[in-house]
C-alpha cells in the first residue's frame, strides 16, 4: 500500500465505536465507495466483520477481535482492493471539547488533546483513539486526520450552552453543552441548500438526525447555533434506549427508591429507556411501527411510545426556531428520518402552526433513496436529507492532507459540492 497526493486517491473512514467498527474506502470526490463494512463485537469471541465490495457482501471471523487485529484485518480487504494508494485515513472522534472546532491532521499533540477529553466521552473517546494508535502504527506514511462530533457546534453562543448551574462546575470540569452529530447535521444543512437552491448562509434550519442517537440543532447562516444534546449524547429528543430529557431530581428521587446510585440510573437513562423504556417492547422504530399497525395492548403500547417521541421531538424543533427567529425548513435525516413516512408525517402535524403542511405523496414519495420537498409549497418547507457522514469524514481529510501537502493549513473543514 502507498501513499501519495493525487486527485482520485481514495480516503478510508473509520469509526471506531465502543463495540464495533464502521469503515469504508471511498472517492472524497464522488462519494463513491470501494469498500464498506462492519465489525460488530469488537474485543469478544463473537466479532463478526461483514464487508461489501462491488455488490458482494462477505461475512467473516476476524483471527484477532483486538482493535488492532481488526484493524489488520480491515487492511487486509484493502489489498485486495490491489494497489490502492490512500490519500489518507479520516477516523470519527465523538468528543473534541472545546478545543476542537474544525477536523484537524493528527500528530502527537492532537492526540494527547484528544486524550485530554476523554472523561467527557469515556466510552466513546479512548475506542476512537484506540482505531487511530492502530491504524498510525500500521500505516505510518499516511496522513490521519480526526473528524469530531462535536467540532460543528461549537459556534453556538454562550448563553446556548451554559447550563444554569455553579460557574465553577464549567470552569473547573467543562460542565456545558457541546452537541453531538455534528457531521451529520452539517451534511445535511449543506445539501439542503443545494435542494432548495438558497445559499445556506441565508437560510435558517432545524435538522433532525433521527437513528438510534437522535439529536435536532439550530443552523443560521451554516453555523450551529443551539442542538438538542449536551454535555452527553443523553439530553434532548427520545432515542432508542436514552432517555432524552428529564428532571434532573429524578435521579435523587429513583437512587433512594431503588437503594441504587447514580451510575446504574446513569446506565438505566443510556440503555434501557427512550423507546424501549417506553414501549417495553423494542428500541426499534421499525418494530415499533410494524407492531402499531396491529390490534391489542402490544400495538397501543407501541403507538404510544412513538406517540411520545414524536411529540418530544415537534417540541423541540419549535424551541429550535427561537435561535432562529424564523423557519426557512426543517429537514429529515438518520435511519427513522429517512425511512418513516409516518414520525415525519406526525411531527409534522404538530408543527401546522409553522406553516408546516405536510405533501402527503411527495412525503410517501421521498426517503434514503431520494432527497426532496415533503411539504406543500409555502414560506417553510421540511425535506428529506439522506446523511453521509463517511463522505464528510471523507472530503474533510482530502482537504486537509491537500492543504497540508501545499503547506496552507493543517485545519479546516471542507464545504460539500455535489
Ligand atoms: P445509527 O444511529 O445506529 O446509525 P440508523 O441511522 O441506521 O442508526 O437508524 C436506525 C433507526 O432507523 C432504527 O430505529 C430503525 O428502526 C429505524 N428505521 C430503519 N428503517 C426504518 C423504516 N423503514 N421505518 C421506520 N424506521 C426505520
């Protein structure tokens, strides 16, 4: 495998999570992929690694479940990919606190910065940095740069994320808002500019990145200005299993009931609630919509837990409009946004007084598939955004490692043009 600076070079994302690995080899032009696949169970005797590759989908054990053996075994696929040179390799960070506000090149001081933020995402950070110790000792003479989740939001003002809390707890423990998905919410944002043909610093959106993790944000003038999560990838809308928000007496309330403390309520609010909680049935919005179609206490059961997240997330992206002052569109993104016509139609309908009105075909019309206008043409419109955050992390470290071999810059993140 080489390394070089040519313009068609491919880049390869990786997103090194907790239990598993998501990566893909792509063109940072087109978007087009080579190579896209999954480990799951990272670590356990179970790991499975499913990798497509030209329309062929192959499932496999890697010999080693390390994060290093899978990453060799993730490199292994690229050589059969022949002589594929890597323009770079672009690794997903979840957490970038406040020092991080674009996608930067790595080197040893980024990644003690890294390190530094780790007690702010410990279960997401050090498996980020995991995947890039492994793939820099493995790849020594290629560029790796880090893409952060939270880097898009930190354009948002003061007094969107102070929380109303002790000073010292901000300035002595970094206790404040910092938002999550902000690759997503930033794909989305540019794209639906592009579909509505506005420039995207005149336009004011709410987007709502709707899959297991589910967050809304605030975007003026291309910049994020408020989002639903905080400090923690916990607060805001109902998600698969998080809880969303809650009175934060809850906590005191439910450790004394249940003679218990606040880590395991902590992983009660992570794992067990949100629509799972809710439902008892499934964390799952398909499931969830498959058994609502259905007669019986299971099926109302369901109705209502979708009823909720429904109604939480209307309310939000309401809220959403005060940073904004008006609603230019609201857009649809994430595994639920693409794929359910009916969470789209029911937020929707909370949102009539908006000037939301939902386009019934063109809303059973559009999804992953197809990006487009899902309301009846007004002032306000709400479309679906299918998200890309492999090409995001894709573009961001083509522009960087170009940038660097020029000598321009070694930070920055690039704007999406197709
Ligand atoms: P992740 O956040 O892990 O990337 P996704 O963005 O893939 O997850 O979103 C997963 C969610 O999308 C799940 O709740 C799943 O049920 C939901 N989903 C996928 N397809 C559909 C569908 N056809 N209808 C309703 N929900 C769907």
């Amino acid at each position: 495998m080489t390394t070089g600076g040519g313009e068609s070079q491919p880049v390869l994302a990786l997103n090194c999570g907790s239990s598993s690995v998501k990566f893909a080899v792509l063109n940072p032009e087109t978007g087009q992929s080579r190579l896209v696949g999954l480990v799951e169970r990272v670590g356990t005797p179970d790991a499975s690694m499913t990798s497509s590759r030209s329309g062929k989908t192959r499932t496999e054990t890697p010999a080693d479940t390390s994060y290093p053996g899978v990453l060799r075994a993730i490199l292994g696929h690229l050589t059969d990919l022949g002589d594929l040179s890597l323009l770079g390799v672009g690794h997903r960070v979840v957490h970038g606190g406040e020092r991080f506000t674009e996608s930067v090149v790595i080197d040893d001081e980024v990644l003690s910065a890294i390190r530094g933020t780790s007690h702010l995402a410990p279960l997401h950070n050090p498996a980020n940095l995991e995947g890039i110790a492994a793939a820099r000792a493995m790849l020594p003479d290629v560029a790796q740069v880090a893409v952060f989740d939270t880097a898009f939001h930190q354009s948002m003002p003061r007094h969107a994320y102070h929380y109303a809390v002790p000073r010292t707890w901000y300035i002595e423990h970094g206790v404040r808002r910092y938002g999550f998905q902000g690759t997503s919410h930033r794909y989305v944002a540019e794209r639906a500019a592009e579909l509505l043909g506005t420039p995207l610093e005149e336009l004011r959106l709410v987007t709502a990145h709707l899959g297991n993790g589910c967050s809304a944000a605030a975007i003026r003038d291309g910049r994020s200005v408020d989002t639903s999560m905080g400090l923690t990838p916990l607060e805001g809308l109902v998600m698969g299993t998080r809880s969303g928000d809650l009175d934060p007496g809850i906590l005191g309330y439910m450790a004394e009931r249940l003679y218990t403390d606040v880590h395991a309520l902590t992983e009660t609010l992570n794992s067990e609630s949100g629509l799972l909680g809710l439902s008892g049935l499934s964390n799952d919005m398909r499931t969830l919509t498959n058994l609502g179609q259905g007669n019986g206490e299971r099926a109302e059961t369901a109705r209502f837990a979708v009823d909720v997240f429904c109604y939480r997330l209307a309310k939000y992206v309401a809220a959403l409009v005060v940073p904004l002052g008006r609603l230019d569109a609201l857009v649809f993104t994430g595994g639920i946004g693409e794929h359910s016509v009916s969470v789209r139609s029911s937020v929707l309908d909370h949102l009539g007084f908006l000037g939301l009105v939902e386009d019934r075909e063109a809303n059973a019309a559009h999804g992953r598939a197809s990006a487009g206008r899902i309301t009846r043409p007004g002032a306000t419109q709400a479309l679906v955004v299918p998200t890309n955050e492999e090409l995001v992390i894709a573009r961001d470290t083509a522009c960087l490692v170009r940038a660097v071999s020029t000598g321009t810059s070694s930070k920055t993140s690039s704007r999406t043009a197709d």
